[in-house]
C-alpha cells in the first residue's frame, strides 16, 4: 500500500480524496497499488467536508503531515507560494514524492524545486498546474521527448474563453459577459488575474519550461489580457473570417524562446477557433509529430483531482518498481526574445477621412518601417469610414512605430484596435 499526504482539501483535494475512495479497486487493478490517504492538513479544522475520512486523519499542521513517517507520497493542492515552497522542499529532502497543482508555484519557483527534486532522485509531477484535467505535461515530457516542438499555442484559462465566447456568439460587451461569467461561478469577484492574462502567463512559463527544457518564469511572459476588447473587434474578426481567442503562445525562433500571452485573431477554420466556452485546447506543432491539439476541462475540482490523481498512481508506481518517472532533465539558460523583435502578422482598424488620397499617405506609413500589408478592407463611408488591414508577419517594434508615425497623418483620425494575427504567413 502507497499512503498519500494531502496538503489542502478544498476544491481539488476534497474531489481526490472522493475519487482515490470511489476507484481504490479500479486503480489496482489497473496500476497494481493499493492508494490511501491517510493524513489531511487544512486550515480549519471545524469546516464541514464531504469526503470519505476520518475525523482523526485531519490536522491544521501542514508540517506534521510532511514529516510523518507513515506518509510515502505528498499531495500539495493548498496553492500559493507559501508555505507550498517550504513544505515541497522539505518533502523532498526527506525523499517522498511529490504531486502538486500549483501553477503560480511552478511558474516562479519551479526550477529551484525541479533542482532539488533532480539532486534527491525523487518524483516532482505537476500534470494538473497547467490545463486542469487536460493530460499535457505528460505529453509534452514523455509522449513527444523523442520529437522537437516547435511551437505550443493554447487556450488556457477559461474564464476568458467563456467570455470571449459570449462576446463572439451573443454581442455581448466585455462587461456583460463577465458579469455573467461571474453570476455561473466561472469569474472569480476580482476577475483580474484571469481577464489580464495573468493565470495564462503563469501557464505559458511552465509550458515553455517542459515544452523546450528551458529556464522560463512568469516575468518572462509578456501579456497582455481581453479587457480592452470592444464588441466591435469581435464582430470584424468575424467578419473577416476569424475568432478572437486569448492565446498563451510559446516558441522556439533562432535559439531563443518567444513566450507571450494575449489576444489573438484565429481563423475561423483552426482548430483553437472551435473551442468554446470554458473549455480549454493546447496546440503543438512539432517536427514529426505535426499538429496535435489535446482539449478539455481546464479547470474544476474533479478534472483537476483527475490529473493529480493521474500522477500520485504514477508516483506510486514507481515507488514500489524503486524507479521514477520521466524528468524534465536539466534546464538551459536561453535568450527570451524580448516582445518588440518578435513577429506576427496584425490587424489594424483606423478611422479615417472619406477622401481621395487617403491611402497613399497610409501604405507610405507602412513602407518607411517595412510592415507590408496583406489586406485592406473599406467599411463605412464618410464621417464613419474605417480602415480594416492585416499585415504580413512583421516585428512587433516595426508596427508599433508605424502606429506611432500614423498618429501624425493627418487624414488618420484614430488608430483604434490592434491585433494579432495567427495566418498562413511563416
Ligand atoms: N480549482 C481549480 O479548478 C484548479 C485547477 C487547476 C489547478 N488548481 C490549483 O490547485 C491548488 C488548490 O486549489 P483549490 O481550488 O483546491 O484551492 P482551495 O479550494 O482554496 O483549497 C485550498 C486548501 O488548502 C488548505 N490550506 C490553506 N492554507 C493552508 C495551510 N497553511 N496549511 C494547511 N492547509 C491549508 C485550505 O484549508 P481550508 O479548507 O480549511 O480553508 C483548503 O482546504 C492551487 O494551486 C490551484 O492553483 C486549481
């Protein structure tokens, strides 16, 4: 028998203890070891739980649970960066396993906790910290280790996709959609970590890290999150044949590592375009693999509680072979391209003066900063004419300096939403 350590029974822990009691016998007799959670720590103890434990298994000291030698496994779903970071660091200098959900963790500590878990041999597995219950990291570290990705977009966080869904599918405003996110559960009351991009950036750094080996942390990401999007932006993607997603985008250019998380314009005809409410989708691209797209619930206690008990059963495995699982190896230092040099294609929608002449001075703009133009669109005439154009790839400084010169055409009223563009260009 493996007997499990559960750091925090809220909504993940409370649907593990559930799920490792509904499938004791369905685990092993499929993975061949018997799983029991023998010790809980929470925060309050007095709080009413729907779990199958006993009274006697429940402490408020976190620390006992990791140093009590009946626990072989630790299970860290208490979030945050401390006492996670503490109690992580102490498990496994002490040799134990250890399974965790913690995004924000991993996403600024990681590579202290993937050093030390390397240096002690043991078992440090995180498939639910990015995508819920989608299987992913598992993928990315054991499924794909033979093949080089190249480039991994997802949809991440699904509180924005359900947002942007309604906005796409209902015309609803930004604020209208997220007030109704907010009254289903799936906002939280102070939204902001998840419509400015925040969650996915955390998700983005811990991507890249596994996807490409690399040492990247959530200050590395560039972000960028939905809360300027106006129902207009929504409607001309549309019409031009596109879905405005909120991509977490992570890359491998010349060596460097690209990694940036913000609204971006899908065609309509991508696969990411489909993925509706809160549902969340991760798209590899790899040399001989091709495209893959792994979807599902990204969140939710019992999706997440499905992923993590997915890696306590593999932990368990391997304590009893005496072996451990795939590791992420030694990370490397690599450049992070810094946002003004990297490249997408864009859309740009400026209103403009309804007269002859007009877009000579404009295609002037782009040619001095090189940003080429794809295509242009009229819509609306006289005091409401608009520009709609989407460019070919260029680098983010280019077409932010083309902005800039823009400003000073006279016959340019207002340069209004910029996006960009995942197109045919490579
Ligand atoms: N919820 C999701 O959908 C989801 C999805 C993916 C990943 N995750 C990750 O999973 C982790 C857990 O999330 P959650 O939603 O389950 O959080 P939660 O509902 O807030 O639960 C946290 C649990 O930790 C306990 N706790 C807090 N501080 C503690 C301390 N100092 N010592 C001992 N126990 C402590 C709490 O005790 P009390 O119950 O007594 O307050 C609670 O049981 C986070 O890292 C989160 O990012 C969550």
């Amino acid at each position: 028998m493996v007997r499990v350590g559960l750091l925090g029974c809220g909504h993940v822990g409370a649907p593990l203890a559930r799920l490792v009691d509904e499938h004791r016998a369905l685990i092993e007799a499929r993975a061949g070891v018997r799983i029991e959670i023998v010790r809980v720590a929470v925060r309050n103890l007095a709080r009413e739980r729907d779990v199958p434990l006993p009274a006697s298994c429940f402490t408020h000291d976190a620390d006992a649970v990791v140093a009590d030698p009946e626990v072989d496994i630790v299970v860290e779903v208490i979030g945050g960066i401390e006492p996670a970071r503490s109690l992580i660091t102490e498990a496994i200098k002490q040799g134990k396993p250890v399974v965790t959900a913690n995004k924000e963790l991993l996403a600024n500590v990681g590579k202290e906790l993937f050093d030390a878990a390397e240096a002690a041999g043991v078992d440090l597995l995180f498939e639910a910290s990015v995508a819920g219950g989608i299987p992913l990291m598992r993928p990315l570290r054991e499924s794909l280790a033979g093949d080089r990705i190249r480039r991994v977009m997802g949809i991440v966080n699904g509180t924005t996709n359900y947002i942007l869904t309604r906005m796409a599918e209902d015309g609803s405003s930004f604020q209208d959609a997220l007030a109704e996110a907010q009254t289903l559960g799936y906002a939280e009351r102070d939204p902001t970590a998840d419509v400015e991009g925040f969650d996915a950036a955390a998700k983005a750094a811990i991507i890249a890290t596994i996807a490409f080996g690399a040492r990247v942390v959530a200050g590395d990401v560039y972000s960028e999150g939905i809360s300027e999007l106006t129902d207009q932006d929504i409607a001309s993607a549309r019409e031009l044949g596109y879905v405005v997603k909120l991509l977490a985008i992570a890359e491998e250019v010349d060596g460097d590592i690209a990694v940036r998380v913000h609204p971006t314009m899908v065609p309509s005809t991508h696969p990411l375009a489909a993925v509706r409410d809160s549902f969340n989708a991760v798209f590899i691209e790899g040399d001989a693999v091709g495209e893959l797209m792994l979807y599902g619930r990204g969140a939710g206690g019992e999706p997440t509680a499905s992923a993590v008990l997915g890696d306590v059963i593999d932990a368990a495995k391997n304590l009893v072979s005496g072996g451990r699982g795939a590791t992420i190896g030694a990370l490397t230092r690599r450049r992070i391209r810094p946002i003004d040099e990297v490249e997408s294609q864009f859309y740009l929608q400026m209103e403009v003066a309804d007269r002859p002449g007009v877009l000579a001075a404009i295609a002037a703009a782009f040619g001095e900063r090189d940003v080429s133009i794809k295509s242009m669109q009229q819509v609306g005439i006289g005091a409401d004419a608009r520009l709609i154009f989407i460019t070919h790839r260029a680098r983010e400084a280019d077409l932010r300096a083309t902005i800039h010169d823009l400003r000073d055409v006279p016959t340019v009223h207002r340069v209004g939403s910029v996006l960009r563009v995942i197109g045919d260009d490579r």
